[in-house]
C-alpha cells in the first residue's frame, strides 16, 4: 500500500497494522474449529449423556441410539462400567480376545485370527439363525486395528469392506476412557450398509415373519400403558448392538481361568434381562450349542 503524501509516516504504520489486524481477525474467525481430541470428545460425550444414563431404562447407566441411513444401519451404545480403563484396555487388546467374546453371540460360531501384510485380522463365522449348522455360516473377514491406546483413552476398530447378501462395509469400534480410578466410559457402535435389494428383502421379513421383533428404543404407549418398542430396520440393529454390547460386558465381568462357561452364562443371563428384544432359546440349548462349537474347534 503506498503511503498519502499528506499523513505522517507514524499514522500510515498505524493505518497499515489495522488493517493487517482486521485481516488477521476475519481469517481466525472463518477458519473451522480444531476438533477435540479423541479422549475429550469422549468426555464431552459424556456430559452431553450424563441425565440420560442416570434415568436409564436399562435399569444400569446404559444409552441406545440407533440410526438408519439411505446407505445402511448404525447402532451405539453408550455406558459407564465398573472397571477401570487398565482393566478394560489389557481384555480389548488383542484380536484373540475379540474372538472369545464374539463368539458369545448366538450366533456367532467360530472365529480365526491371523496376520496378513503386518495387519492383525479375525474372521467371524455367522449363521443366520442358531440352530443353522456352522457349515452353512457366512464370513466375515475383519481388520483389527488399535486406533488409540493412552493412560487415558482406548479406540479398537474392526472393519470388513464386504459381507454376505449384498451387505458391506461393517464397522465395529469401541472407545473408552477412565471416569475414576474403578469406573469407565465406553461406547460401542456396530454398523454396516447394505444395497437396495437387501434392504427390501430384510424390510419384507420384518413385515412378515418378524412383525414381532422389536427393538429397545419407546416410540410410544399401547393402549394398555405399556411401551411400545421401535420395530423395522432400527429394531434389528437395535437388537443386534445389544448382543454384542452383551459380549463385552459379560468377557469383562468373568476374568477367571477356564471362564468360558462362566461368559456364556454371565451373557445369556443379559440377554435375558430383556426377553422382549433378545429370547431365543434356553439356557441348556445355548450352552450346547457353544460346547458343540468348543469341542469341534478344539478337536482340529
């Protein structure tokens, strides 16, 4: 900028730093904010969260959110645990120990891990319903990934581009940080898409088949004054998050030698806390089915 002839030089400098000022500011101003750091915007999460998991319907500090996209479905749950982060981080370290604890679900009936190109991966045997032979499972090859992992905060990921029946891209992450030296913060979101054929077909079952099927999110009052549950696409992922919340809670709570028994148990007695969403057998045909599964891996 060149300096007027008639103001003094002390006037042009000043001149020139406001406006080197305004500039500066209008820059700051239109540039994004930085985002939070994994840790703090799990905290914030948290304080956002806190009424809700003080008044939760689970009967324990527990929220379900659930979401369904154009492209697919998401489930989150969010939860304070009594464990302290130490404790939460040595049991999710490791995709071996994802094995076990999937493999609680019902129907989930094997899992391998193994290591390809430096990258930990675990595959996941699923059968559509339980009492359909492992033979006739479907894969679900996963990468195993710690995204984070500090004194104060832990982020697992799994992730596996494609799936059975035209699904694809599914996502299973779990992040935690300590509230206090015995308890955690944790949220667990479980998601995957799907194409346009197989969300006709899966919102065709649900209409028929499975009109009964329910999930946990209240939508409203029946006429007797008792809840009436979302149903539909955000029913099942709603049912299905649950489950596998259920895995973690229950590999968390049973830390003895030999517990496999003892987890299985500790996971059907949750599932059954909620008969409405998440009953499909009984205590002896779950556990037989798991031995089967036991007997026959271990045999190989």
């Amino acid at each position: 900028m060149s300096r007027s002839p008639h103001l003094p030089v002390s006037w042009t400098r000043t001149l020139c730093g406001a406006v080197l000022f305004a500039a500066s500011l209008q820059a700051c101003l239109a540039a994004p904010p930085e985002p939070a750091a994994p840790a703090q915007a799990l905290r914030d999460t948290h304080q956002r969260l806190s009424e809700k998991l003080d008044h939760s319907s689970f009967g324990r500090p527990v929220q379900l959110d659930s979401s369904e996209t154009p492209g697919g479905l998401e489930g989150d749950i969010y939860a304070v645990i009594d464990h302290p982060l130490p404790e939460v981080t040595a049991a999710f370290k490791g995709s071996a120990h994802w094995c076990e604890l999937l493999t609680l679900h019902i129907n989930n009936r094997r899992c391998k891990t193994a290591t390809a190109q430096g990258r930990e991966t675990l595959t996941l045997y699923v059968v559509r319903r339980y009492d359909k032979p492992v033979e006739q499972a479907f894969e679900l090859p996963f990468v195993y990934r710690v995204a984070n992992a500090t004194p104060e905060h832990l982020s697992v990921e799994l992730s596996a581009a494609s799936g059975p029946f035209g699904t694809s891209n599914y996502r299973v992450t779990l992040e935690a940080i300590a509230l206090d030296a015995q308890k955690s913060f944790v949220h667990f979101s479980y998601g995957y898409d799907h194409n346009m054929m197989v969300r006709l077909a899966t919102q065709a079952y649900l209409a028929t088949f499975g009109r009964d099927k329910v999930g946990f999110t209240v939508v409203g009052k029946a006429p007797d004054g008792k809840p009436e549950y979302i149903r539909g696409m955000r029913g099942l992922v709603e049912r299905n998050a649950m489950r596998y919340f259920l895995t973690l809670d229950a590999y968390l709570s049973t830390d003895a030698k030999d517990a496999s028994e003892r987890r299985q148990r500790h996971w059907f007695a949750g599932a059954e806390q909620f008969p409405r969403q998440l009953h499909e057998v009984d205590l002896d045909t779950y556990l037989a089915l798991k031995r089967e599964d036991r007997q026959r891996d271990g045999a190989r």
